[in-house]
C-alpha cells in the first residue's frame, strides 16, 4: 500500500514510455479508499475491455485478443509462452503504484505480440529518509476481506521498499437461476455460487543502491493464489485452481542523467499453474495424481538486455537496446520445451524546434522458429501551447505460443503448422492539455492477416488455425480535469468496431466474438480537507458470442459510489471509507454468461504517514 495524494487531472505518458503515442496513466493513489480488482484500475482508461471467464480475467485492447495485448510488471514481461494473456486476478492491487496503458501497435519498442497495445505496470518506488510504514484493512460483502501494508525508507545512498497483499473472498453470492433454460419464460430461482472462493498473497521487496557513479535497482516480487472454477449455474464445476509466481530483476544505470548513457540488466519470471478437484462436461483437469494440486505446470522465461541512449545533438536522442533470453515450459500435458528469444531495437526522437517531433523506430524479434521486424513512425505536432497533434503509423507480428504449437490439454489440441499473426496500426488524434484540463481525441484502423483462432474439429475437440483476416475501426475520447482544487471530473468513450474478412459468406463482414464495440466511463471524485467521496458509472455495449453474430451477451451497465472521512490527525493519518459495488444491483455476466456479483458494500481503514499525499 502507499500514501495517497489529492484528486487532480490524469497525466500523460512519459517520453520514455511514448512520445508520439496515445496513453493514459493512472495513479493507484487516486482510488486510496476504495476496493478494485486491477481490472477496474485497468478499466479507468479508454481502449481497454476485460474478458472474464471463472477462470480468470484478461485485458484486450483497441478489439484485439488478450494474446495481442502486452503487460508489463515494472518492465518484466508477463505474457506467459502457454498464451492466453495475462490472468488480471494474478497481479495483487495492493502492490501497484502506476499504471500506463497506451494503444496502438507498440511492438517496434515493446516487442512481438503489442498488437493492441501495452499496459506498464509499476509497484511503489523506494523512498529515502527514516522508515514510514502505512497498512489498510479492507472488509465487506461475500465474506471479502483484505491487508495492504508496506514499510520503506533509506538514505541517499541506499533505499527499499517491502509491501505486502493479503487477499480473500467466499465469492457466494446469489445469482438469478432459471431451472428450465428451454422456457425464457419459467420463473427464475435465486441460488447461491459456489466453489467460487479465492485467497492470494503477494510480497514485493525494491531496493536502489548507488555505487559511484552506477545506481543499482533490484526487485522481487511473489505471489501465490488458489481458487475456485464455479463453472456454470447449469453445469457445476469442483475443480480449483492455483497459482504462483516469482519475477526478479537487476538494472544497472548511471546515477546522473546525462547526454550517454548504458544500461543494463537481467530479468527473471517463474510461473507454475494447476487446475484439479474433479471433472467438469467429461473433461479431466490434470492427469490423475493422488496429491490434490499437482502437478504442476511451470514456466520459466529470463532476459539479458543491455542498451545505450545517446544524445549527439541537441535536436536528437537515439536508443539502442538488444535482448537475449528463452522461455522453458514443463507441463504434465506433454514433455518439458523451450524456445530462445532474441530481439534488437533502435529508436530516435528528432526534434524540430519545440513544434515538431518525429519518432522513428524498429525492432526485430526472433522467438524460436519465428521471427520479423516491427517497424513504426510516430509524428507530432504543437501548433500552440496548449494543442498537440500526433499520428503513428506501426507493424509488428505475433509468433504462436508454445501452448498453440505444442500443448495439449483437455479438449484442446495443439497445431505445430502455425503461422504468426501480422498486423498494421495507423492512428492519429488531439492532446488539449492545461493546468486543469486533459483532453485526448484519437482514431485508429488496424488490420490482422493469419489471425489465429480455436476451431471445433470433432466432438468438443478444438484446435487453433491460422484462418482469420479481420479489421478493427474505431476511436478514443477521454477528457479530465480538476475545476475546483478539491474535485476531479473524467469521462472516457471507446469504439472498436471489428470486421471478419475470411472469404466465407457465412462470416465475412461479421463482427469478431467477445469483442464488445463500445464502452463509456465516468467518474467524479472529491476531497476536501478531512473527507472523499466518489461515484462512477460503466456501460459496455452488447457482444457476439460466436462467428456467425447468431447470439449475443447483453450489454453491461453498473455504478459503484462511497466516501470517508479522516478519523484522527497526526504523525500517521487515520481514514476509515465505505463503498457499494453495483449499486442497482444489476443483473451482470462474463463472457460465459455466468453471473457476476450483485450489489456489494465495503469497508476500509488505512493509515497513512502525516504528510503523504493526500493524507491532508
């Protein structure tokens, strides 16, 4: 956990994280108080969807798949070789301080596979000066309760950081239940989800040393989880699921910031998965064991990079940067296989007095057998103050995973003939940014040849093909701003119309399943001395439910709201909060139709330094 600061208008991405690019960043300490899954921080920015199943929640960006959107975890790569995108529910609130999303085919700086766009994820950053601790405690509906502390300090020379997340949640709420799925019209009975429960925890240690005239940054960061799989009200699932993860990093750069500088380091991230407790439809979770929750599917994935940024002249600075590494996965589903990743880039900012800046750049990837360049070109333009113009234009590919290629579980089979995904993104837009104001007005199109996706074959037997051509039109408008010091008004809108372009008249020109083409956000947050208040409001439109467009899920509309207020004033800040979830109690569902959590309230207590942000 960290301390909080005051509501304010949302920043812009940093050069560094892209010049050229259109962004969000969300600040984990605007929503001090309140209870959110990383999805809903996720969901704070324009662009974004999640797709969430009982088994997990995955993010997708500007209509792409969740295997096509990139996230980082303090610039550790998640996206794991099995594919799939990255589990949401695996990545502990607690422990985030920023968020950056920025949309667009980013893979010519991020790498093979940012069709869609990234998401940097970064935990707090190490604080020097005598140890200050903060912690909060959370606790409310469907048996949820939860622990966020953290302890840092240092001196100029040395800092680090240590936190820890402690989460859980009986997840048995009631959901609506028709026992005659045939009849629409029987009466529905209430029943409550079971086999839906969730525990997790996760512990971050951050350190930074300066040794001459090197600073050395180091980080670990675990987490363990277990879980339910409900299935469905129809179809009852007792099969569990657990996690585990170990990232590690080492970052060597130069303690001042100059016109060169090399950098350097090693990252490392081991993942291990289980799925047992039964059967559900036929289907066996793992191969049979007498131990419950083995064995385990693990992967392993380390990367050496090193790099340079030089600035020869005052109008430019380029960044070179090459990577070497592989991933290894071990599964009980087939022998253990491995693939090497290698990948160089290069990229430069021209800029052209304070009015123009082009940002070329390219990077080739070699993942295994698989490998191509991915080149973009990003402009901007500053006709005033206040006003910048940009435009990108970017090609990048995705390689299949190991789990397409070679993993066999369950009903689902493997395809060693794939080919990689290719994609195109051309964007372009408006920044209006003031004091108090952030406005961002973006249009995209896309385009993705070999698409691949799963295919029945044969009694419930799916296999992946290389068999989709599709396009994604669309746009992003996002406006925030702070008319008074103490209140912050943003509102989001996004548009991502998809389009199957397979030469089969069956499909051609249909929209792409579980891509939901709209979606709008707001949310207004105040805080004047001594009180918070919030209320926010999400609506997602309708989505396919297959490729033919024959059935749909309903579209999503929900609110949340809550307030605290500051229980004592000292050397550390006491605020006690409450929020409601849902508070129409909605009748919502994931992309299996299975019901989400009706109308649920919480309760925060957290503690904070004196003089933190937002602690006054």
């Amino acid at each position: 956990m960290r301390g909080e600061r005051p509501a304010r208008a949302r920043s812009m991405p940093s050069p560094d994280e892209g010049s050229t690019s259109f962004g969000t960043v969300i600040e984990a300490g605007d929503f001090a108080g309140q209870r959110l899954e990383t999805a809903e921080l996720l969901l704070q920015a324009p662009g974004t969807r999640v797709r969430r199943t009982p088994a997990g929640a995955t993010l997708m960006l500007r209509g792409t798949s969740a295997d096509q959107t990139l996230v980082f975890l303090d610039g550790i790569r998640l996206n794991t070789s099995v594919g799939g995108g990255v589990d949401l529910r695996t990545l502990p609130q607690g422990l985030i301080d920023r968020i950056t999303v920025l949309r667009g085919n980013e893979g010519a700086r991020y790498g093979a596979g940012a069709l869609g766009g990234v998401a940097l994820i970064s935990t707090a950053a190490p604080e020097g000066g005598d140890a200050k601790g903060s912690f909060s405690l959370s606790g409310g509906s469907f048996g949820t309760y939860g622990l966020d502390a953290s302890v840092t300090g240092g001196s100029a020379k040395l800092q680090g950081i240590a936190a820890l997340s402690l989460q859980q949640s009986a997840g048995d709420f009631p959901a609506p239940f028709n026992p005659t799925p045939s009849n629409p019209n029987a009466e529905l009975q209430r029943e409550i989800v079971s086999n839906n429960d969730s525990k997790s925890a996760g512990l971050l240690l951050k350190g930074s040393a300066r040794v001459g005239a090197t600073r050395l940054h180091a980080l670990t960061q675990g987490s363990v989880g277990e879980r339910g799989i409900p299935g469905t009200l129809y179809w009852r699932d007792t099969q569990r699921r657990g996690e585990r993860r170990l990232l590690a990093a080492l970052r060597a750069e130069p303690a001042e910031r100059g016109d060169h500088a090399v950098f350097g380091g090693l990252e490392l991230r081991h993942d291990e998965i289980a799925v047992w407790g039964g059967d559900i439809r036929g289907v066996t979770a793992q191969p049979s064991t007498d131990e419950p929750g083995t064995p385990w599917q693990r992967e392993n994935a380390l990367d050496a990079t090193v790099g340079a940024e030089t600035a020869p002249l005052s109008w430019t600075l380029i960044r070179v940067e090459a990577r070497a590494g592989g991933e290894w996965l071990d599964s009980p589903y087939r022998d253990a296989v491995s693939r090497e990743r290698l990948a160089a880039s290069v990229a430069d900012e021209l800029y052209l007095g304070r009015v123009v800046t082009i940002a070329p750049s390219v990077r080739y990837d070699r993942i295994g057998a698989f490998d191509g360049l991915s080149p973009k070109l990003g402009v901007s333009l500053r006709p005033l103050r206040f006003l910048e113009l940009r435009g990108n234009a970017g090609r990048t590919f995705r390689a299949p995973s190991i789990g397409e290629l070679y993993l066999e579980q369950g009903p689902l089979k493997a395809n060693p003939g794939l080919r990689p995904e290719h994609g195109y993104t051309v964007d372009g837009g408006a920044v209006v940014r003031t004091s108090r104001l952030l406005v961002q007005v973006s249009a995209f199109y896309s385009r993705v040849t070999d698409l691949i996706s799963y295919e029945v074959v044969s009694n419930g037997i799916s296999k992946p093909f290389n068999f989709l051509e599709a396009e994604v039109t669309g746009g992003e408008a996002e406006a925030a701003g702070t008319p008074l010091p103490w209140l912050t008004l943003s509102a989001s809108y996004s548009l991502a119309r998809t389009r199957n372009l397979r030469d089969d008249p069956r499909f051609f020109g249909k929209e792409l399943p579980f891509r939901p083409s709209q979606r709008l956000q707001g949310r207004a947050a105040a805080g004047p001395d001594g009180y918070e208040a919030f209320v926010e409001g999400s609506w997602q439109s309708a989505q396919f439910v297959n490729r033919s467009n024959a059935g749909e899920l309903p579209s999503q509309l929900s609110f949340r709201a809550g307030g605290g207020a500051r229980l004592w004033h000292g050397s550390y800040d006491g605020w006690l909060s409450g929020q409601i979830e849902n508070a129409f109690d909605t009748e919502l569902v994931d992309q299996l139709g299975f019901p989400q959590p009706g109308r649920a309230f919480f309760l925060t207590l957290r503690v904070v330094p004196f003089g933190a942000a937002g602690s006054t």
